[in-house]
C-alpha cells in the first residue's frame, strides 16, 4: 500500500508532532508499506535516516514564512513581523502550508492512505481545500491526526471565523484522530461519530530505562514544555526554595527557566535544556518519584506522561497554583499512595498504534466500497 504522511515535523525534531509522525512512518514501513513523509527538512541529512528506515523524506518547501525546523534557527525577521502584525488572525506563519499541501497531493498519485498530522492545522485545511477542488485523484482514504484540537482549544483563542476551515476539514476528511478519550471535547460536535482515540506510539524496544536506585536525598523531575500560567512550575519552584529539607529535583526542558531557582534553591533545582527524548526517558527513570502538571482543561494531555510511564517512576499530578503541600510531603517522604495509575504499556507500543491506523484505512475503504 502506497502511504503518504504531511507533517510540520519529523526527526531528529524532538516534539510530540514529530515522534507521531517519525515512529508511525518508520512502523508503517516494518509492516511492508510504501512509505513517504513530506515534512520541513531544513539542513538535515536524511541520506542515512532513510537508509535505516525505508521511509523515503521529501520536503515541504518555502518561500517566505514557513520555520525550518532542523536548520537551529529560529523563525526569522519577516515571519516575526508578520506574526506581531497579524498573526492571531490569519495563523502566521502556520497559513502557509495551506498553499504548500496541495501541490504535494497533486504530485504524489496513486496514494492510498493519506495522514495528516497537526499541529499546525493549516496541513489540514490546505489538504481539504485540494480534495473539494480535485476529488478524482484524492488519496482512497484520508485520516487527519490531531494531537490538539484547534478552534475550540482551550489555550488558545482564534477568530470565529476559523470555525469554518474547521468544519471543512472535520467534513472532508475520513476519520479524525485523537491522543485520549478526553481530546474528543476539543472538537465540534457534529463530527464526533469520526473521531477515533489513537494514543502516542513508541518502540519500546528502542527505550532503554534504568535500573532503579533509591537517591541519598530525594530526588524527583519534571519533564516536557513549560507554558506561563498554563502548564506552569512557578508556584512549585516557589515551594521548594523556601524548604529545609534536602531534595534534588530536575527540570528537563526545551523551555526557559528563570536561572533565580537554581541560584535560590542552592543548587537543589536542577534545569537541563534539550536532551533526546531517550535520554529524557533514562534519566527521569533514575528519580525516586516525577511531577506533573495538569493542564487547566484535559481536552489537551502531555504526551511526555507516556515516557512517565515507561520509566516506571511513580507520579503526582500538581496544579499551576500548586495546592498539593500534603500529596508533595508525602511522596518526599516515600509514600506513594497517591501517585498517578497507568494503563498498560502495550496501548503505546507503535505497532498496536500503527495498526490501529490501518485498522481505520480498511474501515473507510469498505465503507466506501460498499456504498459505490
């Protein structure tokens, strides 16, 4: 089967996008699979990537806006700009890939599964405006992957008239697919019966995790992006400066941390900025317990409580306002009776998700077969 794969990110990119994207092409090959991602290539040498894989890279390519995200750089002058001028309302510089999709679904014929996968949405919208104009030589079936929801996302706030490129996208696509039961709230209600839950999916044979030791004094971590006030450590920090007591706790991060807690902590806050995600795994796997921060609404959930739960480290959950003194008192003291339950790992083994997505592809293709 001849599969193509529209992402803003792949690897080596290290976000949720990209781990969804990458490890999803790479299973989809092991099972036989004619598989090519488009994705944003910046400077990155895929000669010895695909050679590994199988999974042949192509880029999506860029006149003006779009971040390139394995180039180090950051979005430039001009896409700054426009973003401080307009962005919240036309989506900068995300809009552009509503122009760059299309002329790679015109390019790539004969696809059978298309997946899209958002954020940004705009990969989304684009492929729905190439299907309403050109039907005849759409991919078979097309299942768009949401890891967010977009115009009724609770951290962000876009302009109603978003609300129709959203029901474009929901009306045209096969099926939608989400990372939790809980996601489904993110989206509007006429088109849940096309919703399905696909969680994040890892080979977890490539995820080495440590043997567990008990620290000399307690150690604990929290990992994955930091949003002001939303998925927030502000209130935590500003907890542990003010103990006593000796503790060791671990910030890994891609996002900035004020360099006060480390100084104000004696060196008992810990900041470690952009490690792989297999290191992130082996060194949280190493801490006595983990944190993690709810977000305000579950419509989004972290997709690094995944890697908590491969490292086998027990977790509490805090909120941005940080009301869990008696939960935190007890875990330092090594009571883990409140700590976060998972489900079974095998749900986020990529070959249980991988076949779930082929699970969907054969259910639209009957479903059309049989209504031809």
């Amino acid at each position: 089967m001849k599969i193509l794969i529209i992402s803003g990110f792949a690897f080596p990119t290290q976000n949720p996008r990209a781990f969804r994207t990458s490890e999803l092409a790479e299973q989809l090959v092991r099972f036989g699979h004619d598989v090519t991602v488009y994705s944003p290539m910046g400077n990155y040498d895929y000669s010895e990537y695909q050679k590994d894989t199988g999974v042949l890279m192509k880029d999506i390519p860029s006149v003006l806006t779009l971040p390139r995200p394995n180039s180090g750089k950051g979005r430039n002058v001009l896409t700054k700009t426009l973003w401080r001028l307009c962005g919240r309302f036309v989506d900068i510089p995300e809009v552009e890939y509503a122009f760059r999709v299309p002329p790679i679904i015109r390019k790539e014929r004969g696809v059978d599964l298309l997946i899209t996968v958002a954020a940004p949405h705009m990969i989304h919208i684009g492929t729905s405006k190439e299907k309403t104009r050109r039907p005849g030589y759409f991919p078979k079936v097309w299942i768009a992957d949401s890891g967010d929801p977009y115009y009724l996302n609770p951290m962000h706030h876009y302009p109603r008239y978003m609300k129709k490129y959203e029901e474009r996208w929901c009306g045209e696509c096969d099926y939608i697919t989400v990372p939790t039961e809980e996601s489904k709230r993110g989206y509007l209600g006429e088109f849940l019966d096309k919703i399905a839950v696909i969680p994040q999916g890892f080979d977890l044979t490539k995820t080495p995790v440590a043997e567990y030791v008990p620290g000399t004094v307690p150690t604990f971590a929290f990992a994955g992006r930091l949003y002001p006030g939303q998925r927030d450590l502000t209130s935590f920090m500003d907890y542990l400066i003010g103990l006593k007591t000796d503790y060791k706790f671990k910030v890994i991060t891609f996002s900035p941390v004020d360099p006060k807690y480390t100084a104000l902590s004696g060196g008992r806050i810990e900041v470690i900025h952009g490690i792989p995600r297999k290191d992130v795994i082996w060194e949280i796997s190493k801490c006595d317990f983990l944190v993690n921060v709810t977000n305000p609404d579950t419509v989004q959930t972290p997709s690094k409580l995944i890697d908590y739960a491969i490292s086998g480290r027990p977790v509490l959950n805090v909120s941005n306002d940080f009301h869990e003194q008696e939960a935190f008192r007890m875990f330092l003291s090594g009571d883990y009776s409140g700590a976060v339950r998972f489900a079974g790992l095998e749900q986020f083994s990529i070959e249980t998700v991988a076949s779930r997505f082929l699970e969907l592809f054969d259910l639209a293709a009957e479903r059309k077969s049989s209504s031809a």
